[in-house]
C-alpha cells in the first residue's frame, strides 16, 4: 500500500486548508491546455457522458495520489483509467480476458469501464494495490479531446468530494472541485447522470466469467447480446469476495446533505409524518406518478417531476445538488422496481439505495 496517501478515515471538507489553488476554467473546444496540464503533473476536472471526472496522468503517481487527498478519497478505492484509442490499451494490460475485445468493440467509447489485469508498470497508486485496473474509453466529445491532448491514460474518479453525489453539471464540478484542481473543463450537463458500468472478469474453480461491479448504463441485457460468456451474479452488500476485489462498492456513496426516503407509488407517501412543522420535503419522480395520487402537504418545495426513468436519471445528481442548495430536509424519490427494469433503472435503483441507506417511506422493499 502507497503510504503517502491519507489514511481511509481522513476526510476533506469545503473549509479546509487544501482548497487554495487557482483553478483555471476551460471551454469545451478548449482541451489542449488542459491536456498540457495532465502531462505537467497538473489535476483537471473533465466532463464524461456520465459524470464528470478527476483527472492526473496514469502514469504520474504523485499527480495520482493527489486526487485522493483532492477527494478525501478512501486509498482503498481504486481509479478508472481513461483513454481515447484503443492502442493505450496494451499500456494498462498485456493479456484479455476471453471476450474483453468484443466488449471494446460494442461498447468503446461508451459507459463501460472493464476491468483488466494490470499492466506491471501501473501503480499501485491506480489500482489500490489490486492486480488489476480498470480502463474506459468515454464518448463525450470533449474527453476524447482533452484525453488525445494529454497523450497519456488519465486515472480518474468522479469529481465530487468522497461519499457525495457525482458532479453533472460545470456548477456542480465547480463547487466541488474548485481550489483543489489546477483546471475544470465546462462540458455542460452530463447526458447520462449516472456513473459507467463496471465489469470484470473472474476465473474460479467451478465457474469463469464476467460479473457487473456495478450497473450503469450499459445494461445486462446490452451485455448479454454481444457475449455469449456466463455472467455471474453480483450483490454488492452480500459477497465479501466481490467487496474485495470492488473496494469502491463498501464505502458511503452519493448521499445529498438531505435525507432521501425512497417509494414506488405515490400511495405510499400518505403514511408520512414528520413531528417538525418547519422540516421541508420534496420529491422527485415520473410526472405519470401524479395521477395517482397527491403528495402530502408537507412537501412544501415544488416536486421535480420528469417523464421518464432516463432523463429522471440524469438529473438525479444535480436535483440533490440543488435542493440541498436550498437546505430541505428530505427527498422522497420514486424507484424503479424489479418489474420496471429496462435501460437504466438497474443503475438507478442502484445508486438510489446507496443514497438513502436503503431506507423508505413505507414498507422496505425486498430487492
Ligand atoms: O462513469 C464513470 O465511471 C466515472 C467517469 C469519470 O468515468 N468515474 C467513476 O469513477 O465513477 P469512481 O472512482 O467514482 O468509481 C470507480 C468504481 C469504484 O467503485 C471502484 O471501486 C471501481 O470502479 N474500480 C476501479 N478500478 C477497479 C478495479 N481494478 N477492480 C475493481 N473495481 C474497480
Ligand atoms: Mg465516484
């Protein structure tokens, strides 16, 4: 283990000390500095299609190390490799899993990030001491860009600090990053909202195969289309092997200042009740969902209502943003169940059971 990094129980917050660097603000036509940057040492904020990322050179572990303290990062938790040709990939690992390259080729560039055994030259930096690296060619524009500037991979998680809601937006990126990186690239709102699919390949004694680290949007069903290979089965809270070789997936994750209570049918949320009259809820969910019923008047914040499940996650970050913005309470937010999935709603579901710490309005779900 890197004995530089700050230990799994060190947190940054706003008022502290690191954030006093000038960061600079790219436009998103403007990534040649900012690729000059990565190759200086420097940290750059980047937009994805799905979240925006904090970006050092791969192969520069003291840039590396220092988005862990950036973040308040836990340095169990290893980093994504981006790249933006498909020749970096024998930089980051010398041998395939069987049907890695058919995942490059159906899904680069894209929201997929494969999990590969680790080229030898990767730092444990990267990997968290894993023997493995995760690698991801994004499709945004502008990351394509920055990425072929900097000429290198970029290692990078999500830019929000440790445990908090993925940045979307430039404001988001921003308020949580600005002081701490050298330069922010202003890509707009993230099309996707949520974090890529992680998959990796596992060689056991009985079964080999893929396994989703963790859904996003490319779904299973995206996956079993072009593989024809066994996948096997993931729960995250459960196996403690998988937690092992997926580290990110044990610490606390996406949670807004406010509290999140999930449903499923707005029916449910007429079991509220709240002994503080000056508390503030709101809701986020499908406008379909209001008619069925009414939200209880303690919603006083006007609900978020959006017409299906893609663009309700796509937003999902950036609404925790704001509302804690405007200091509610808590958020009542629709999940989709089993039954719903399709596209993105196992990614959703995902992420919003990690938001609320598992806890809804009514009955606890069993999934
Ligand atoms: O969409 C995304 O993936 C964004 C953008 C910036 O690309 N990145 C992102 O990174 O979400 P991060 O660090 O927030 O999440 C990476 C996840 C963590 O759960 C981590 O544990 C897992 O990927 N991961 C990374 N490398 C791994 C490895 N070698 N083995 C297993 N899991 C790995
Ligand atoms: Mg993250």
């Amino acid at each position: 283990m890197p004995t530089s990094l700050p230990n799994s129980s060190t947190k940054q917050n706003e008022s502290d000390t690191m954030a006093t660097m000038i960061t600079e603000y790219f436009s998103a036509n403007d990534t040649a500095r900012a690729g000059a940057l990565i190759r200086k040492g420097s940290l750059v904020v980047f937009p994805t299609e799905t979240v925006y990322g904090l970006g050092a050179d791969a192969f520069n572990p003291e840039a590396c190390a220092r988005i862990f303290q950036a973040k308040g990062r836990p340095q169990d938790n290893p980093l994504i490799t981006h790249i933006y040709d498909r020749s970096q990939v024998s930089q980051l690992t010398r041998n395939l899993p069987p049907g890695a390259e058919i995942l490059m080729d159906s899904f680069w560039p894209g929201p997929l990030t494969i999990v590969l055994p680790k080229h030898p030259t990767v730092s444990d930096i990267v990997t968290a001491g894993l023997d493995t690296v995760g690698v991801r060619m994004p499709r945004h524009a502008a990351a394509l860009a920055f990425l072929k500037e900097a000429g290198t991979p970029v290692a990078a998680p999500s830019a929000n600090q440790s445990g908090k809601p993925s940045p979307t937006t430039f404001a988001m990126a921003k308020n949580a990053m600005d002081g701490r990186a050298e330069a922010i690239i202003d890509g707009g709102p993230c099309d996707t909202g949520l974090e890529s699919t992680v998959v990796a390949w596992s060689e056991g004694p009985t079964a080999s195969g893929w396994t989703i680290l963790r859904p996003g949007a490319v779904t299973r069903e995206d996956l079993h289309s072009v593989l024809d290979t066994l996948f096997l089965p993931c729960d995250n809270s459960r196996d403690d092997s998988l937690l092992a070789r997926s580290p990110g997936t044990r610490h606390p994750h996406y949670r807004p200042r406010a509290e999140v209570l999930l449903f499923t049918n707005i029916a449910e949320l007429t079991t509220f009740t709240t002994t503080d009259p000056e508390s503030k809820w709101t809701v986020i969910a499908l406008e379909a969902e209001t008619q069925s019923g009414k939200f209880p008047s303690t919603t006083s914040t006007s609900a978020r209502l959006y017409p299906d499940w893609i663009s309700l996650a796509r937003h999902l970050y950036s609404d925790f943003y704001e509302l804690d913005g405007e200091n509610v309470t808590g958020i009542f937010v629709q999940t989709p169940t089993k039954h719903d999935d399709s596209g993105i709603t196992e990614a959703l579901r995902n992420r919003l059971l990690k938001a609320s710490a598992g806890r809804w309005v009514a009955t606890p779900k069993t999934f």
